[in-house]
C-alpha cells in the first residue's frame, strides 16, 4: 500500500511539473528573452534616469554648490561621472576609453560643458548595455582602475553601482539646497 500511495504521489508531482512547465513555456518560449540582460538594463535605466534629471534640475547656480569645503561640488560630480562612464563602459565594450576618468572634472566647469559631457558619456554606455546579452555577460574583460579581469556584467554593475552612489550624493545636495530630488518626484 505505500509503495502504492508514494507511486501515486510520484505520478501526481509528474503531472504537476508537466503542467507547470507547459504553462511556463506558454509565457516565455524556450531560449526566448534575456532575463539577466533584462535585469541588468532595468537597473541601468534606472540610474541612468536619476543622474540624467539631477542634471537638468539643479539650477546653474547650485553646480558650484559644495555642502563642505573638502568634497566635490555638485557640477564636479557629474563631471566625475561623465569620465567614469567612459571608464566603465569601455570596459564592458573591451575596448580602450576614449576619455579619461577625470578629463571632464578638469575641462567641464559650466552647467552646459556638464550637461553635454554627461549626456555623450550616457549616450556611449547605453550602446554597452544595448549590445551585452545573457550570453556575453559571461566574457572576460579588462576592468577600469586596474582592477583585476572579470565577467563583463561586473563592468555594467560597476558602472551602474558607481551612478547609484553618487547620485546618493546629489540627494544630498539637492535636500540642503531644499531641491527635491529627482526619484522622490515622482
């Protein structure tokens, strides 16, 4: 009797898995997507949007602003992320940078230098995570700042890590200067 009820149960298991994995199939065919790609994107677009709006909200004015004698301004801060940008994604494209880290922190120093050094930068890492797949995420290659060879998506997080850390400065600034930040308008 229980090796009777434990091939029933055995049975049922095999039908439900069957079921589950027809249903599932009928959602996403075999192959079809790119769930870690698509993750991976999402966050970009993310960060992407928060450093992108922090630039164009910020008054002109408030781009000098430095809530302390020793840390970036806010306009420093862009620029340094415009550099970094290149650093990251030409990591992720295995190809040399075109621009230095800190080339835009030292020629970018108006609002409109910022905003355009920041937008290229942004416009040259969205080609990296439009051309990465779950497949080529796996590869290896150079990382940024002499940091050691790794998979391909450490250089796509490590850039969208790096956006999200600065931008939680530019909160910062923007809650001192009484500004409401960009992911908190919505």
């Amino acid at each position: 009797m229980r090796n009777r009820t434990m091939a029933i149960g055995v049975f049922v298991a095999g039908l439900s898995a069957v079921a589950m994995g027809q249903t599932m199939s009928q959602r996403a065919p075999a192959g079809a997507g790119q769930p870690v790609t698509d993750a991976i994107r999402s966050s970009w677009d993310s960060a992407r949007k928060n450093i992108k709006e922090s630039a164009d909200v910020m008054p002109e004015a408030n781009y000098a602003f430095k809530p302390a004698v020793d840390v970036r301004s806010f306009g420093a801060i862009l620029a340094h992320l415009a550099g970094a940008n290149y650093e990251f994604c030409s990591a992720a494209k295995d190809e040399k940078s075109p621009h230095a880290e800190d080339e835009f922190e030292k020629s970018a120093t108006t609002r409109p230098a910022i905003i355009k050094a920041l937008a290229d930068s942004l416009a040259y890492c969205d080609s990296a995570f439009a051309a990465a797949n779950d497949r080529t995420l796996s590869d290896m290659v150079y990382m940024p700042f002499g940091m050691p060879r790794a998979a391909r998506a450490s250089a796509l997080l490590g850039e969208i890590n790096h956006m999200n850390e600065h931008y939680g400065n530019l909160v910062t600034y923007f809650r001192i200067k009484g500004i409401v930040p960009p992911s908190s308008r919505k």
